[in-house]
C-alpha cells in the first residue's frame, strides 16, 4: 500500500445533488477549525440560526442544522415526531416519499399510503379523503420538490388540509430550499428539513431543520423517549437552543458549518426572491433548447422545477452512454434516473451556483453534439440558440 | 439583518477534540465537490477503506467512514448490533459509557452495568462477574480511552474475556484510535468506531467504523429491522461495500471525506508506531512539567492516556478563569472536566497534529504564568525547562 492525496477533477455538477460549490464556500471550509464550545464559533452558531430563519421564511425558534445529510434530518423529524402506533399518512410520488414510509415503520409508527404516480404531483382530493377516513390519525408527510423525478406539489395547499383535519405536516424541502420559495410560516409548515448540497450550493453533508410551536410541544409531550440519541431533539436543542448553555451533546462539524454559514450569507446577499428568479429564468432557457431539440420533459408544465428538470431519454438512446461521455468529454455530471425512471430519463439540476447561463449553453451544446453523434432523432443544432435567444 | 463572512481566530486546540488540523487536511477539504457517484470518487473510496483498515489495523470488509460526528458512530454499532431484548453489559468509568447505555435503552435492550469509579480504568474481574451473572448476555460495551477522564482501559484482555463467554464486543475507540495501539483483529474486536477530530487530527463531523464476519452475520441475522434508516448498515453497505455497485444510500459528505483521506494517508506517511511513539514522547515531556510545577494527574500512571491528560486544578483556582485566559491571551483551548470532574479537572489534548513539542512547551509557559499570577500553591517557573530537558 502507498496511498497519495487525492486530487478529484473539475467537474460542472448539474445532476440531481451535490450541485457546484460556490469557491467561497469551500474556501469558508478550509478555515482553521476551532472548538465546538468556543465563544466565537456561539456567535458563528447564532448566526446559522438567524440565517437559516431567513431561508426558510420563519420566526421558529427551533431551527438548526442537523449534523448529518438530508437523510437524517429527515429521520430527525419521523423519530422526534412519530409516537409508537400514531398512524400517519405519507404522500408518495417518489423515491424520497418510499423513504419516509420506511422511516415511519422503524419509528413504529402506522403508514396510511396515498400513491400518485411518479412524475406526477401529489393529488390533494387523495390526501383529503385518506384524511376524512383516518380521523385519528396524527402526521401527514410529504415531499415538496420530488428530487427523483423533478416534480413540485403545492405545498401550502397540503399543509392546509392537513391542519383542517387536525394532523401536523412533514414537509422535505431537500431540494426545494433556495431554488423556488419554501414559506415555512405562511403555510404553517411544522416540520421541515431540508440539505446543505441542492440550491444552497454547499457541499453535502448538513441538513438545516426548522420545528414550529405544535411540533416542539409534539416532541415535549411525548411518552416513549426518542429512539435515536444522536437525533433526539430534546438533547439537541441543548447545544442549539436559544439562550442555551450550550451544553455538549456531540462534537458539531465546525468545518461543514462553516461552509453551510457562507453558502447562506451568500443567499442573503442575492436575495430569496432574487435568487427564485435566477433558478426559473435558467430553466425557461434550458427549457427553450431541450424543446426545440424535440426532446420532452416528464412533469407537467405547471409542476416543473426549475431547479431539476426531468427529460425523457429519446428512443434508441442508451442512457449511461450518454452520461459518461458527458463526464468524460465534459467533465459536466447529470443524474441518471431513480427507480421508475431509472434508464428512461435524464435529471439535469440547474441548482444554487450551478443555475447560471454557461452551464444551460455547455450543457445544450454538448448534448445537442452528442445525440447528434449518436444519430438520435432530434432536431440537431438548434438547442443553445433556442436557449441564448431567451435570454436576449 | 446583514450577517458577514465567518472568520475564525487561529486557536492552538488543546482540549479534547477538535484537536489541531494539519493545514494539508484544510486544503484537502477544500478541492472541488464532485458527485458521490462519480467514478473517480468512487476509487477514493476504495483508498479510504484500505487507509482505514490500515488505521484499525485490520482486513474487515465492513470498515468505512459514517457521515457523521462519533456520537453517530456509536449508534450505529447500537442499533445494529442490539436487538430487542438483549442483554447487554456496558462497563462505565466515565461520560461515553453513560451514552452507550442510553444506546442500549434506545435500541430496545437491557443493561447490565459494570460501574467504576470516574478515573479508573475498567475492571476486568468486574465484567468477569457480570459474565457469571448473565451467561445469557449478548454483547459487552466499552471505552478504550475515555475522553472524559483520560484513562485507558485493557482493551485485549476485555474482549478475551466477553468471547470467553460468547459475547460480542462494541468498543469505543474515537480517543484512541492514531495515539495509541488499537488492534482490530489482533484483539479480536467485533465493531468498532472512532471519530475524525481526535488523534487523526481530521476536521469533525465523521466517525470511522469497522465489524469483523461475527457482527456482520448477527446483523445479516436480525430478527427485527434495524431501528434507523439512515444508520442500517445493510443499506449503507450497498453504498461502501466491497465489489457493490455502489447504490445511492445517502449524498456522501464528499468535501469531509477528502478531509478524512488526507489525515489517512499522513497517518500512512508517519506511520502508526511512529505516531503512537510521538504521542507518548510529547505526553512524557508534558507531564515533566505538569508534576514539576506540583500539580497531580487524576489517572495511575499505568493507566494514563498521553494524548488526554487530566490533571488535577489546584486548590483555590478557578477552573473557568484560568480557560479563559489560555483562550483571550493565549488562543489556547484546553478542556472542562465533564460530569463528576466538572470544576475538578483539566483536560489537555496532545492528540494527532497538536502533539508535538511546540504546544508542549507554550501551554506549560502559558499555565505556569497563569498560575503564578493567581498566586496558586505551585513551583513557579521550572515547568518549562522541566519539558525542555525531557526533549533535550
């Protein structure tokens, strides 16, 4: 064995996540670490929280950063939230939607399934009639931007229903956050997570969470202590909670927190609204170039997301080919598809840093060039002027 | 609102972690993100299972990093490794015993405790009479070097005796592990997990975990499904395992695991011996100075960890006073006592990067001075040149 440091390429990441870093970021990262209950990494911690307030559109005390990828804050609100036997209704139109059932079964919990189909939004009239039938049930979850098929479902309106029929909401905001608006408090949303690496456009590895007034009180009251030690909220809040003592519960990452600060001090800087207008601006150009090559996307006009565009792969075209060639060629990544969509669509994600204009004319180009190569049925040389004429 | 960029102060790290970052691991974590799927990182992986096999010192094929801080680590090995209603012998000598039994509790087993006094390490004929008691135990749970003391306890010998009587062994080593000897296989040690920000001197937030065939096959053999998602190292492994085709689990912490590889191939680079060596070079020099000045170790000296050091605060000092001095005129950290040392004890570091000669020596000038200044009962001024000829 004789191992040396590894040097990864420079690749232009337009895949479903970790979407490109911002050099400030991961300049932020390289500062020099200090300790976790230093005075100046406190104020730094008061900072995040201010910050993440801003990104999420809310007053809630309880909002953090959870140590760990998007898939443990997911699991952070299941065991925080879900009592053995409480039934809770899960939407699913996705990959990440089947994840939360299975978090809800290992919290003990009851899944009532409403299915839409994938590429599809979450249909309410189901919601509300799983609702009317389970009147005892407790949680409703839902994803808002379906990462696996580029889908967004109308989040205010599900969390809505699920307060007139007295249940709290779950909402994975992983890859909505910072690309199209998340309005934690205006919807009423309860629970939330989301990740560091989507339209935040830091590196992976975080996940900022945000908990209202009725899930916190959820959390207080509950019989059975939180299975996990390193998720339960309780403890936690020890560390992160407002006024606290700051008292150790687990060594923080300082290094990733630096980064997630950066990445959301550059979010304030553009401007939410700014940077929402940014991610559907890129996405009208990508979309103008992929139409006018003839190819067609999988989710309905009005359920796109500007951030993660779903494309159906053309008949005859292999879908690795295509992908490696793209990286090897372009050093530029896109997302196969997941499950149902595994081999039959492409996830081309113009996320945080990476929703920018030479990325939308470098990726048409080069897929225009290489379906033409390939001898696909499309039509050939017209994407990056379709795209570059939006944007005159 | 309008928060700035994040600068922190260039702290020597003395306490218990985070220790001192070799600037090669800052700049590492600091290369561009690429895809947790991209093939290059994918060989990345690969060098990161052989660097840590080789830091465990062992040909398990289930050795790799978990996304996040130790706490989580040792979870893992819970939520695994217990099923419910298993028994499960803790051995407690200090905080970090405490949270594997909360883990035990968490995980649906019953705890049998072996107690020992803070301070001392754990007793072998303790657990041999635990062992007599349960022969229906499963597991036995320990600390190698408790973080919270600084003592170390006979790994080998506490092992020998839980497989004497058909148990398996979860054992904490995040102090140990790049300090002192850990032998994985040698010893015999069913699962294993460490931290990144202790003797490796990696930034935070991963926690190194390794199971030999034993735990692998009771975990394969689980009656009920492992109680976290995120933790289930059957799904983890589609992701880290050997020869997988390395199915999307989780979004890796890529910008982390650059960091984690870099602080491998420098242990690779020193050497294990070597580092062990240094770390018992540079604790011998500090404790020259220590017990020149008249102050008193809180561990026997057979039991004595070199790269945690808990000393005794003298009488009539204050614990918080004298920290913060290191801190504003030193930018020194050193640690609290914790639990039952709280106000009692001093915690010094000289762990990975931050153990060598140059914080030997400013820390006992440092503390000498403070000392005196407070008109503390010590030998003023020797310290130094107690460590000084140590080296020489």
């Amino acid at each position: 064995m004789k191992i040396s440091s590894f040097h990864p390429p420079q690749r232009t990441l337009m895949g479903p996540g970790p979407s490109d870093v911002n050099p400030r970021i991961l300049e932020a990262m390289s500062r020099p670490t200090i300790g976790h209950l230093d005075p100046e990494f406190v104020r730094m911690m008061d900072e995040m929280k201010e910050l993440l307030q801003y990104a999420f559109q809310t007053k809630n005390k309880m909002t953090m950063p959870i140590s760990a990828p998007g898939s443990a804050g997911m699991e952070c609100c299941f065991v925080n939230l879900v009592e053995p036997g409480d039934k809770v209704i899960v939407c699913q139109n996705g990959v990440f939607g089947g994840r939360m059932k299975e978090n809800v079964v290992r919290s003990g919990g009851i899944v009532i399934h409403v299915d839409d189909e994938w590429g599809q939004a979450v249909n309410p009239t189901k919601l509300e009639d799983a609702l009317k039938a389970n009147p005892d049930a407790k949680l409703v979850a839902f994803v808002h931007a379906e990462t696996s098929t580029g889908v967004v479902s109308d989040a205010k309106l599900l969390v809505e229903l699920a307060h007139r029929y007295n249940c709290l909401t779950i909402v994975d905001t992983v890859t909505s956050l910072g690309g199209i608006p998340v309005l934690v408090d205006e919807w009423g949303i309860d629970a939330i997570y989301s990740g560091s690496q989507k339209c935040l456009s830091c590196t992976p590895g975080l996940s900022p969470v945000s908990f209202n007034k009725a899930a916190v009180d959820k959390i207080s009251q509950r019989k059975h202590p939180v299975q996990s030690w390193f998720l339960d909220l309780n403890l936690v809040m020890g560390y992160w909670g407002e006024g606290a003592k700051r008292a150790y519960h687990h060594t923080a990452p300082i290094n990733a927190l630096y980064a997630l600060h950066e990445a959301l001090v550059i979010l304030q800087e553009e401007g939410l609204e700014t940077a929402w207008e940014r991610h559907q601006k890129n996405h009208q150009a990508l979309r103008n170039g992929i139409e006018a090559m003839g190819l067609k996307f999988i989710a309905k006009e009005n359920e796109r997301l500007p951030q993660l565009n779903t494309v159906t792969i053309p008949e005859g075209v292999d879908d690795a080919t295509v992908r490696n060639k793209l990286l090897q060629d372009y050093n530029l990544e896109i997302g196969a598809g997941l499950g149902a969509l595994a081999g039959k669509a492409w996830r081309i994600g113009l996320m945080g840093h990476a929703s920018n204009k030479t990325n939308v004319l470098l990726f048409l180009g080069a897929l225009d060039s290489i379906l033409t190569g390939a001898g696909a049925n499309i039509n050939s040389g017209v994407a990056v002027q379709a795209a570059l004429d939006y944007y005159a």
